[in-house]
C-alpha cells in the first residue's frame, strides 16, 4: 500500500519562540527525504500562505512553561505534566493555550505580503525534479 504524507510543516514564527525561515526550508528538505526514503509516494505541506502574526504576547514566564511541558513530554514524566496542569489550570485556560497556538499563523510558504520564504525554493524544487 502506499504512503503519503499528507500533511507535514514547520512554522516560522513566533520568532520568540526560537523559529526562523532557515529551520522551515531544513525541516521541508530533511522531511521529503525521509518521506521518500520510506517509501511515500506522495508529499503534502501544510498551509501556502499564513497570516504571519499572533496576537498573543509571549513572555518570559510563558517560554519557560514552554521548556517545562516540552522536557516533561520528551522524557515521558507524566507527573511532571500532570503537576503543571493540576496547579495552572487559571493560566492555561486564560492564557497558555493561546501561547501553543501562537505558531498558527507562521506554517505557510508564503508570507502575508506575497513573498515567498526560502522553504517555499526547497518545495519547488523538489516538486521539479524526479523522484
């Protein structure tokens, strides 16, 4: 049977979060790779074109919880996760969940003015050449 990856991306932004157009373009490459090294047969990105900004403020509180739950999810410590919840349910129901979502807007190759972001060169020409 074959496989296709039908939706896959990276965002850009917010850049505050740690995310740039280069690591978009690698991960667009590196991801095709594997795709066809696996087999697929077909390669899907998500989103063209996005807005290119969020209407949250991110703060230094919100970046460090963003190390907290991504350490924990990595090394599987439910307890840890379960800890953050149980005692910030205020703040991640009135601001954190709007703080993961902040990455929305940025998974586009397209920015908001119509440029193009260097991920969108990488798709094209791995859309132009044989596989």
């Amino acid at each position: 049977m074959p496989i296709v990856v039908m939706e896959t991306g990276y965002p850009t932004g917010p850049a505050i979060e740690g995310f740039t157009e280069s690591q978009q373009a690698d991960y667009v490459q590196t991801a095709f790779d594997g795709a066809v090294a696996a087999g697929a047969r077909g390669f899907f990105l998500f989103g063209t074109q996005t807005a290119e900004q969020s209407s949250v403020e991110i703060t230094a509180e919100d970046l460090a919880n963003l190390e907290l739950v991504a350490d924990a999810y990595e090394n599987g410590d439910v307890g840890a996760l379960l800890n953050f919840l149980l005692f910030n349910v205020d703040y991640i129901e009135s601001h954190f969940v709007y703080v993961l979502q902040a990455v929305e807007p940025f998974w586009g190759l397209v920015r908001a003015d119509g440029s193009h972001k260097q991920a969108w060169d990488v798709y094209a020409a791995l859309a132009a050449s044989p596989h």
